[in-house]
C-alpha cells in the first residue's frame, strides 16, 4: 500500500474550502444509478476547477444503509456499492494530485446491528464480555418489560428496543440514540476506545488529511441511567457532552498529532452552551467543529450579526477557527429554506407542503453565499449547493428512505430531498448521474441547473462560485484572520477584511455602498451603484 503524503502547509485547515461529498449522489461511475468512487475520481477536475482545498466524504464503509451509511458494519472495507478499499487509496492519491486534500467520516457513537461486535453480543447472551461493549439492560418492571430509560431518540421514539431470546421470549434492551439499526456503544468499555483509535490510524496510514466525528457529543452515556432532567446543567445530561468526552477526543490528537503533516479532527457538536462548545477545540482535542447556529439562523441581519459575533467570541479564548456552513446532507437546502415565511431551520419544524419562493431563495442563497465566504476560518460547501439546487420536496413517498420520515409516522419528510444525486449535463433524467438513472428520481426541470448548463451561463451560480473561491485564493486577507465590522443599517452587514469589505443588503430597499475603488464580486447585478435588497457585494477599499 502506498500512502499519499499530504502537502506541508500545518496550518491549511485554518482557512480551508471543504467541498461535501455525499457519495451515493454525487457521480455515479458504473451506471447502475448509485453515486460511486469511481464517479466520484472522474469528478476530481471539476472541484479542481471550482476551487475547493478539501473533499469530505461522507460514509463510504460497508453498510446495510438504514441511515444512509451512518450504520457502519465494517470501518476498514469500502461498500462495494460504492467500490473498494483500492479504490479509495486512489482517490486519496488522485485528489492529492490535483491539490485536493480528503476528510473522511468516523460515526463512533453507535454501528451497524450488522456489526460483528454487535451480532457476537446478541449470540453470547446477557452478562456476557460481548454486551459489555454496548449499552444492553434487563428492563425495569418485574419481568423488564418496561424501558430501561424515557429517553427520546433523535430520529423520534424510544431510544430502546427489546431483543428475542432464542426461546423466542423476550430478551434484554439495548439503547440506540438514533435508529434500532444503530446500537450505541459502551465508551467506558478499552475495547471500544483501542478500537477506534485504530480505526483513525487505518485511515491515516492511508493519506487522509482528516476525520470529521459524526455526533461527536453523544458518546459517552451516565451508567446510572438517570433521565433526563428538565434543566440539564452544564455536564449534566446524561448522554449529551459528559465531560469524560474530552479524554476520549485527547487520545485522538494525540493519534492525528504523531503523523507527518497535520491530520484534522472535525467535530459535529451540536450544543447550544457556547462556552462547552468551545471546550471540544481546546489545543489537545479537535481542530474545528461544524457551526451549526449559524446556518440554523434566519435571513435576517440582527440575528446573522449576533450569530457571527457569538461564534467568534467563542472560538478566540481557544485559537481555533470558525467553520462556516450553509447546508448539509441534513438540512433543507438553502435556496428553498431561505424562500420561506420562517428561513430559519429546525429538525422539529419540517413539514410536508411548506409555500416557498425559489427565485426569492436563489437570491438570499447567492448572497449568504458571498456572506460565508468571507467570514474568519473555514467554509464548507454541500455538494449542490453552487449549483443554486432547491429541496426536493415532491418525491414519490414509496422512494422516501430517510429514518426521521418513518419514525415521524410520516409527519416529518426527512432529508432525502437534500440528497438527490447531482444534475451533470443533459436536458432530461438522469443528467448526465450516470447511465443506470438514479436511486433518488431526479426533478423534471433540472436541465437549467446541470453543471454543462452553468458552464455556458457567466450569470449562473456555479460561475458564482467559482470567481468567489477564486477571489477567496488569491485575496490574503480572506480566509482565517480577523474582521472589523463597519457602521451600517439595521437591515445591512458590512464588514472589513484587510482592504476588502464584504456588504450584505437583507432589507427591502436598495442600500448605498460604502467608499470603494472596485467592486470585485457580487451576487446580482447592482442598481444605479446601489446594492439591491437580497444582494451581496465584495469591494476593495482605498488604501
């Protein structure tokens, strides 16, 4: 096996462009309408060309996919619907090639129930070294038929499901977090912490440039099993950001720090406490962690600026940078989110037959586009995203897969509408995905929207992209650093980086423009020198 060495620069993650690429609707290389490893090398020119520094892909490992790959049965082999491990390697080497570094996911809070580990513990039975590694329980009541805990899963429902004995009567509980497909395991168990910590140095050994930690605050469980008070306090929850965590994520560093080049550990911690998130990036544990506040935010300057100014405060007393996001394989995309009456996001408020505005979201889309680029840190891109794609929101319910739908009993669409596989070229289905068509059906008026379609369009926004990463490149100011926020209206965000000075018009009415020598980019064409409602703009200043 031959590693792909990563390049010198120990501080690239600081302000990197990390493009997310959910693989199973990305490219699809052998046509039998599954995104793939191979559709996904013979994409590496077009993120060259758009100007990314990173790829993060999302899970790849063999999986049975009752939450689409975050099920994981085997971390060390490729799912061969996706390819195989030699197929990676190539990728890791090829994106390095072109200047590409790759992230991949590690979901350490649960695994497949295909999962040998877990499979021997349903084989060994109660009180065994097997069960130890999860998190398995007699029940309460007098014959343990009741649930061990209330805790609500994050997919809705009981976080508990009984198991069969091979008499066929009722058996022990074990605890899942998220899907029954997902049991959690025992982070107090050496086995689970030597496991993955092996893990990370299989992928290392590889040339990966990084690992992004799915649910990076949930792993550690209160073995007591208390249930979750009314107002939790800081540490207090039993299965959310337990202060054991950051023990679990030092011997992490301590795995990425012993390899050439530096190695990332990126954390999805959602916490609503600033102070606590900000712990998980303390110069022993991770280098960054995803913000999700922001992109939870409405389009609305107030609540942007204070967002802003909150990440910020909390990132300075630990040096590390901000991550700025916009959507994910999760979250509503934003050209639809931000069309509608409430453009904030919330898992509890999604709802079939939501009204939005696409032409007013593609506008509000372009400009936070702008916006998020020229923040202080990092800027992650969800595959799609420069393609200004709108939520899926009419999918044939007998197509729908996603986990939150089901256990919603169909109140909840899900996110499947976010993961549609990507328009490449043509006028109809499958656009150029592949020759197999799609696993997720792909919208009639797509043909606008393909890559080949954008590339003939300068006013298109994968164009917009493209000059806004270039310009992010080649400006030294941009990316990591600091920012100066300029006096401006309520409805306007002006800020300065360096010479450069980022405008932001979220009111109703045209808005003037500060002092400037050059406008270097905006996201729609500007109204007799003023800023229309809906608009960002990138200005140089005079010196």
């Amino acid at each position: 096996m031959a590693q792909a060495q990563p390049e010198t620069d120990p501080q690239w993650w600081r302000g990197a462009v990390i493009y997310q690429v959910y693989p199973r609707s990305f490219a699809d290389g052998n046509g039998d309408g599954t995104g793939d490893l191979a559709g996904l090398r013979s994409r590496l020119p077009y993120l060259r060309d758009l100007g990314v520094d990173a790829i993060w892909v999302t899970p790849w490992y063999v999986s049975p996919l009752a939450d689409g790959g975050y099920d994981v049965a085997d971390y060390r082999a490729i799912d061969p619907a996706f390819g195989t491990l030699q197929e990676a390697e190539l990728l890791i080497t090829e994106a390095l090639q072109v200047g590409i570094r790759t992230i991949i996911d590690v979901v350490p809070n649960h695994v497949s129930d295909q999962h040998e580990w877990f499979q021997a513990a349903l084989a060994a039975g109660p009180g065994s070294p097997e069960r130890a590694r999860f998190w398995f329980h007699p029940g309460k009541g007098e014959h343990g038929e009741q649930i061990p805990t209330g805790w609500v899963s994050d997919f809705q429902g009981s976080t508990w499901t009984r198991t069969t004995n091979p008499d066929g009567t009722p058996g022990e509980w074990y605890l899942h977090l998220f899907a029954p497909q997902q049991p959690d395991l025992n982070w107090s168990h050496p086995d689970v912490v030597a496991e993955f910590e092996s893990v990370l140095r299989f992928w290392f050994d590889r040339g990966v440039a990084g690992i992004r930690i799915d649910s990076a605050a949930l792993l550690v469980k209160d073995a007591s099993l208390p249930e979750v008070p009314v107002h939790a306090g800081p540490g207090e929850h039993p299965h959310v950001d337990r202060d054991e965590l950051h023990d679990v994520y030092r011997g992490w560093r301590a795995v990425a720090d012993s390899y050439e080049g530096t190695r990332v550990l990126v954390g999805e911690v959602w916490l609503q406490d600033k102070a606590r998130f900000a712990q998980y990036l303390r110069p022993d544990e991770m280098h960054t962690a995803f913000n999700f506040d922001f992109m939870a935010r409405p389009w609305d300057a107030k609540q942007l600026r204070e967002s802003i100014d909150i990440t910020l405060a909390a990132h300075g007393p630990v040096g590390a940078p901000a991550t700025w996001v916009l959507s994910n394989h999760d979250v509503t995309r934003p050209v639809t989110r931000y069309g509608r009456e409430d453009t904030s996001f919330a898992f509890t408020a999604k709802r079939f037959g939501t009204p939005t505005d696409l032409a007013v979201g593609l506008r509000r889309a372009r400009a936070a586009a702008l916006l998020t680029a020229a923040l202080p840190g990092s800027l992650y891109i969800y595959q799609g995203d420069e393609l200004g794609l709108p939520e899926v929101e009419d999918l044939p319910l007998d197509v729908l897969q996603d986990p939150m739908h089901f256990r919603s009993e169909g109140v909840d669409p899900g996110r499947d509408g976010c993961r549609v596989p990507l328009p490449w070229s043509g006028t109809s289905a499958p656009y150029g995905f592949g020759d197999g068509g799609s696993w997720l059906p792909q919208p009639a008026g797509w043909a606008e929207l393909t890559v080949t379609a954008q590339e003939d369009d300068p006013a298109s926004t994968l164009h917009l992209y493209r000059d806004l990463l270039a310009v992010r490149r080649a400006e030294p100011t941009l990316g990591d650093g600091p920012m100066t926020w300029i006096d401006s209206s309520d409805d306007v965000l002006a800020f300065a980086r360096g010479d450069l000075v980022c405008v932001v018009n979220l009111g109703d009415e045209p808005a003037t423009l500060p002092a400037h020598t050059d406008v270097l980019l905006s996201s729609a064409p500007l109204e007799a020198g003023l800023l229309p409602r809906d608009t960002a703009a990138w200005l140089r200043t005079p010196a």
